[in-house]
C-alpha cells in the first residue's frame, strides 16, 4: 500500500482567516512551507505577512463578520489561485466582561466574530469547493470554553459552543466532497500570553496541564495541516481536540497541594 504525503500541498490553495498574527499566522506558515497558497486576511494590512521559503501568503483586507466581504474573500482567493482546496476559520476571540453588566452591542460582536462569521465564509467556500473533483476541507478553530466555560466569557463561551455545532451540521450537509471538521484549541502560548495567563508568559499556568506546558501555535498548525490531508480523508464532523489533556481537576490540585512530602519508612 502506497501512502500519500501527508504534508504536501504543493498546488492547492488555502485561507486563513485571522491569519496575519499569532496563531492563524503560524497556520499560514505552516501551510506555506507545505508548498501551498495562501491568503490571509484582516481588517487592516500588517507590517509582515506570513512567508515560508521565500515566499508570502497574499492578503486581503475583509471583515469576515459581513457576509458580503466574506463571499469577496473566497471570490478573490479563487480567482488569485484558480481553486480554493482549505479554509481554515481561525479569525477570533474576545475580551474578558461580565456577564450581568456586559452590553449589548458587545455580545452581538462577540457571536458576530465567533460564530457568524465563520459560517458566512464556510458558506462562500463550500460554493467553490463543491464544484471541484477533489472538493475541500474546512477547519474550524474553536475553544475549550465551548467545553468548559469560564467566568467573563459568556458571550464567547456560547458563540464557540455555537460553533461546534456548526461544524457538525455542515459535516452532515456537505458531504462528501466538503468535509468540516473542528480544533478544539486550549491554552496557546502567543504573543498575548501575558495578558491571558499572567505576566510569566504562562508557566504557572502550565501545571493545570497533564502535558505540563500550554500549546505553542504550531501546535494547532500541525492539527490543520492532518485535518486537511489525505491522511484525514474520511475525517468528517470530528472534534480534535489540541488541549494537552485539559485541565487537572481543581480537587486533584488541591489534594497535590496538601500531600505531606514524601518520606521513607
């Protein structure tokens, strides 16, 4: 039995959403150095755009929370490349707020970001995809608060939840020539890490971890780059989970912290 490989995507073509900075840019890299096209996208052109072995993703300025500017996307990946192969929606995330108090103009935005807009370029991409022989993989980059939520994330926790269930009624619709499949991303050590996990970049947090450290965004790029492969090709409504096991259970931390130290008889 001959096995394809896993990692060459030399002629197809990928978005990123939310692919200029921190994790969605290393998603983008790491599909470059996998031979494919890319196009990210924000709302506003970076300094840098990702680029792996000389070359750089192309960019286009879109708020994906518009569906018109989501469907200009596609459209102009399409006509950049002549296919459009992946999508990875990985445009995201959301302030800490409190729930009693929290307006609401910030939780529209909050499930605008995190739910609406990925299906409203899913939507756009399935449209190209479907029309292809080989079809097309959509990745959606969800959230242990889906899961697990956290005080002050709410609006977020619900959205990502939203989205969970998203992937897995467009898996149903869209088979088989678009396979949806969905990252369940916990604790990423970014640029942001400070302001997330404390000014120690994230080291004390890690030992709520059973892998005893937090992802690094490669990581979750790895992740996308199986789900979109050959090898994942029968992978369909899934949910992958990219946590390091989740989080040790408050009571197990509490019994460790109270274990007298060990002695010999």
């Amino acid at each position: 039995m001959e096995l394809a490989d896993p990692i060459d995507f030399g002629g197809r073509a990928v978005i990123v959403t939310g692919g200029t900075k921190g994790i969605g840019a290393v998603i983008a890299e790491t599909f470059l150095a996998a031979g494919a096209e890319v196009m990210v996208c924000g709302r506003t052109a970076p300094a840098t755009l990702p680029a792996s072995g000389g070359r750089s993703a192309a960019f286009h300025a879109t708020d994906v929370r518009d569906p018109t500017a989501a469907a200009g996307l596609v459209a102009a990946a399409a006509e950049r490349f002549g296919r459009l192969d992946v999508l990875v929606n990985n445009a995201g995330g959301s302030p800490d707020a409190d729930a009693a108090t929290v307006s609401p103009r910030f939780v529209e935005k909050v499930v605008a970001l995190n739910l609406l807009a990925p299906f409203y370029v899913a939507q756009a991409a399935n449209l190209v995809m479907r029309e292809q022989p080989e079809g097309g993989a959509v990745i959606n980059i969800g959230s242990v608060s889906a899961h697990d939520p956290q005080p002050g994330t709410a609006a977020y926790s619900a959205a990502k939840a939203g989205l969970l269930g998203l992937t897995r009624a467009l898996a149903l619709e869209w088979a088989p020539t678009v396979r949806v499949n969905h990252i369940t991303a916990g604790l990423v050590r970014t640029a942001d890490a400070a302001a997330l996990y404390g000014d120690d970049g994230g080291a004390a947090v890690a030992g709520i971890v059973p892998m005893g450290r937090l992802a690094v965004p490669a990581d979750v790029a790895h992740a996308c780059l199986w789900l979109a492969g050959p090898h994942a090709a029968y992978i369909n409504g899934a949910d992958l989970a990219v946590h390091g096991g989740g989080e040790i259970p408050a009571r197990d931390l509490a019994r460790r912290a109270i274990r007298p130290p060990f002695s010999s008889p």
